[in-house]
C-alpha cells in the first residue's frame, strides 16, 4: 500500500516530493494540513501569517488532485480527519516541537531532512573532528567548500583567498540615499493571497487570532514560480554589487543588494545548492566579482548551513541559555512594534521596517535591534520568540543559534568569540541614520547622549568582570576606568528605564 506523504508549511518545493533517494513513491498522496492554533500560540506579523497560507495554499493548487489540503485546529485533528490511523511518511520537520509531534503519532514514519547541503551525519562527523577548541564558522565553511566543490579550483579557493570579508565591509557611499542597485523581485498578488487576506480579516474580527505588523502587498516570494524569477533577478541584476555594501545601512533604502531570499529558502521553495550554484555560475560567466559572489556563497552555505545544523547540534535546553543572567521583560512598544513611539533615528528606522515588511537585513538585526535589547538586558528567550514572530523569514531552527548565540551571547560564547554590540560611532560610520538624529553618538551623558554608546558602555560595566577574561573585550574594559562620567551615564541610563529611546 502506498503511504500518504505530509508535507508542513515549509517544505514546499520539489525536492519535498522528489521520489530520489527514500522520498515518498511519485504516484504517493500528498497531505498538507493548515493548523489555526499554530497562529493562536503566538502573535505573529501579519505578514509573515499571509506569507505562510499564500505559500501554503499556491502548493496546494500546483498539485491539483494529488494532495489533500485540510482545514484543522491542529496537526493531530488535520492527521486524524485525513488518514485515520493509517501510516504516513514525511520528511524530518524543522523545529524540535514538530519533531516531536510526529515522532509521538505512533503512525508517521519520518524520513531524512531535506533542503539544506550538508547531512546531519556530515556535520556530526565534521564537528567530532573539528570541535575540540570550540565550533566555529570558518572552519565549517571552508570545510562545505572543499567537499561540495563551490567557488574552487581544484583543492584551492577560487581566487585564492577563502574569505574576501575586508572588501565586504564598506560604509555606504557618501551622500547617497540609495545605493542605486536595481530593484528586488516583487509578486504580484493573485485571487489566493486575496482569499488568505479575507480569511486572516475574519479570524481577527472573530477574536480568534491576533496580529502584530502590517500586511501590505505581499513582497515575497508564494510558490516556486516566483521564488525562481527571485533568484533569477538577484543574480542578474543585483548579486554583483551584494557585497561590498552588505554591511552598511541607508534609511531610504532598505534592501540595499541584499537578495531577501530568506523567505523563500526557509519555505522550502528554493533550495541553497541552486542559488549558489547560479551565483558562481555568474561568477565563472565573468559577470559578477569574486568579492559579491564569495560573500553570498559564505551566507548560505557558511551561515545558514551552520545555523541549522547547530539548532540540533546544541541541544534542546540551548533555547533557555543565558549566560549573561538577562531576565527584563520587552517593553510594550517593543513588542508592538510602535517605531512612532521612539526618536532614535536607527531604532525607529529598523522597528518600522520590521512593522511595515517582516524583515531587515542582517545589520539592523544584529547591530540595532539586537545590540539594543543586549544592552538593555532583556530576556533572551523573550527576544528570540519576538523575532520568530516578527519576522517574514523566521523560523525556530533559524532564530535559536541567531538570536540566543550570535546576538544575545546567552550561550557564552558557543557561537561567537565576543558579545555583538557597540556604541552609537559603528552605526554612524555604517549608515546614514546619524546625521538627522536628535541624539549624538559621540555623546555618552546629556540630553542628547545616543542611546547605544550610553548603553554599550553601561553594559560594559554590568559585565565588566566576564568581558575582562575575554581577549576580545578586555581592552573596551580596561577603557571604562577612564570615563570620568560613569556614574552619571550609569544613573542616566537607570532612569531611562524601559522607555522608547
Ligand atoms: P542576504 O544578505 O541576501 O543573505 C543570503 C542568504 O543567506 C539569506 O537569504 C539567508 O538564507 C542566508 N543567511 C545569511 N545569514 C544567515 C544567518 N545568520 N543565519 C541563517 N541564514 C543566513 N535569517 C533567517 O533566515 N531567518 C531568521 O529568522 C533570521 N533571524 C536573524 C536574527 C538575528 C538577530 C540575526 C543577527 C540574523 C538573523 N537571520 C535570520 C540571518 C539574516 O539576518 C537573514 O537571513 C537575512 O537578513 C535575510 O535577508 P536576505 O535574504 O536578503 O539575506
């Protein structure tokens, strides 16, 4: 008897159904089950919701009379009201809580992930030999590339150098307010995202769900049609100015040459081996530099590889790490996402950005909105439930290693070397968001000190004793015995309490 096959909400491109290597049988029914409780857990952007059930839905009418798509409150009632106790097969989910689920259904087989480039067994392997003095990045990169065969030549880096990171790390060209790339792929909506929009208005009005964030036209990618012509206008047009600006931050221009293929990856509509193959394919064609191309290749084979593999790799109780004893709650306009309600120039830039889309590129993530809740000490799980639910691309496997590791330092330093923060003076050489700000991030006290470097340094203090073993932070450490106005910046930033900056 053939086995009906489950596909969840971000397994939706082919190689979900491929009957290759132990899939499920080409002639196999396919199941997909839309759960109304996943959006009742959590208060998630409007957005990112509408993204999900236009994806969800755009599979489903591809695969006509194949697939049975069924309406439940959740994935146990969706499994029981379309096979029974009849046995199914579906790939290894992406998070620990379906694991679980389909592991505790007693009639689901679950076959091996697929979607990403490396195995679980490959990165075992990898991090048993590798792992002695800490995992890090460059390693496991630099190992992707030599056995997968990208950007070589022969056993050595193409061009010769492994890591181009230096000529990826230049502040926005002055006096610009865009960058002048040409622009992203937009969808256009269609009857399904109308009927997704109809259906998420009722479940609102109803009291039955709730929403945070603005759902305007749909900007990403809902099925693998217009996930292709993404990938396809990245890599034409925009992948060869990608990396010399990846850093950098510009108010009017939020995507700079960023590909904003997140979306379509983590659904499962792209698959990383096509995009960066298509990106050193552009490369070797002479049409893209070596220095954008390397740059992309690392975010998806080096980055997003790692990070999905250190999901598992670290365990289930990573998500409660917090190494640094952060326990203060998000304050309201925080989770709300009310960017009118703060004056700082990044910050309300950043925050509107995530309240307007669903998404920002990696440096507001990382060095705004994250640097901001490290240095105010917030609750690292708190913040990392907030990203999965605010952002277009978020995920539980991407957030954890993301915002626990990368951006809180809740693990100690199991994935980065040092905490990621700064004061006001990085952004200002970063971005254009200084010039018109009301507050001055050469100013640490005052009426117009910049919230960061107020906040750096006060978080340098509270710190002081854990960042003073560590080569990295000792020397900013060893810098607060020289400012002569702690106390006041330490009782200011006291008193600034949880109010919007
Ligand atoms: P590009 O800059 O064009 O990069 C290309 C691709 O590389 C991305 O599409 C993404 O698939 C991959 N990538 C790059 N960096 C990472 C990374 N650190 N982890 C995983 N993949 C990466 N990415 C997500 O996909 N989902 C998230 O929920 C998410 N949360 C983040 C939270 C924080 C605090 C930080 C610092 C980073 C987070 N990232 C996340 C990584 C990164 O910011 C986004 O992948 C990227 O900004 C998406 O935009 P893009 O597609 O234009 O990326």
């Amino acid at each position: 008897m053939i086995r009906t096959h489950w596909l969840f909400g971000d397994q939706l491109g082919p190689v979900f159904t491929a009957a290759d290597d132990g899939g499920p049988p080409a002639d196999a029914p396919l199941l997909m089950i839309e759960s109304r409780s996943v959006f009742r857990r959590r208060r998630f952007h409007r957005a990112k919701a509408h993204l999900v059930l236009s994806a969800m839905r755009h599979r489903a009418a591809e695969l006509g009379d194949r697939v049975s798509y069924v309406k439940a409150d959740s994935y146990r009632e969706g499994l029981r009201k379309a096979v029974g106790r009849k046995p199914v097969t579906v790939h290894h989910p992406t998070s620990r809580a379906a694991a679980a689920l389909v592991t505790s259904l007693g009639n689901v087989t679950v076959l091996p992930p697929r979607g990403f480039l490396v195995s679980r067994e490959e990165f075992a392997s990898w991090a048993d030999t590798h792992g002695h003095g800490g995992l890090r990045l460059e390693q496991f990169y630099r190992h992707v590339r030599r056995e997968h065969d990208l950007l070589m030549d022969g056993g050595e880096p193409a061009g010769g150098r492994w890591n181009l990171d230096h000529d990826n790390r230049e502040p926005p060209p002055q006096g610009v307010r865009k960058l002048g790339a040409p622009a992203p792929y937009r969808p256009r909506e269609d009857d399904i995202d109308a009927e997704v929009r109809h259906d998420l208005d009722r479940w609102e009005r109803a009291g039955d769900v709730s929403f945070v964030g603005r759902d305007g036209p749909r900007r990403f990618p809902a099925s693998r049609r217009e996930a292709l012509a993404a990938l396809r206008r990245f890599v034409e047009y925009r992948l060869a100015g990608f990396g010399a600006h990846e850093d950098a931050m510009l108010a009017a221009d939020p995507a700079l040459s960023h590909s904003l293929l997140s979306a379509p990856l983590n659904l499962g509509l792209l698959h990383p081996a096509e995009c960066v193959e298509r990106a050193e394919a552009a490369w070797r064609a002479g049409e893209a530099p070596l220095n954008s191309v390397e740059g992309f290749v690392r975010q998806i084979a080096g980055w997003r590889e790692y990070v999905w593999h250190l999901y598992w790799y670290f365990g289930e109780e990573y998500r409660r790490s917090n190494a640094l004893r952060h326990t203060a709650p998000l304050p309201s306009w925080w989770d709300e996402l009310d960017a009118d309600a703060v004056t700082a120039r990044c910050l309300s830039t950043a925050l509107r950005q995530v309240r307007d889309t669903g998404w920002t590129h990696h440096i507001p993530r990382l060095m705004v909105l994250g640097s901001y809740a490290l240095q105010r000490g917030w609750d690292p799980e708190a913040l990392t439930d907030w990203f999965h639910r605010s952002f277009v691309d978020g995920y539980d496997w991407v957030m954890l290693p993301n915002v626990v590791g990368m951006s809180q330092y809740a693990d100690g330093g199991r994935m980065t070397t040092k905490p990621y923060t700064s004061g006001g003076a990085y952004i200002d050489r970063m971005s254009d968001l200084c010039g018109d700000c009301r507050y001055r991030p050469d100013r640490r006290v005052g009426e117009d000190a910049c919230p960061f470097t107020a906040g750096y340094w006060s978080f340098l203090h509270r710190h002081r004793d854990l960042l003073r073993g560590n080569v990295r932070t000792a020397g900013p450490v060893s810098g607060l015995d020289r400012l002569r106005d702690l106390p006041e910046l330490l009782r200011q930033e006291h008193d600034r309490g949880d109010r919007a900056p």
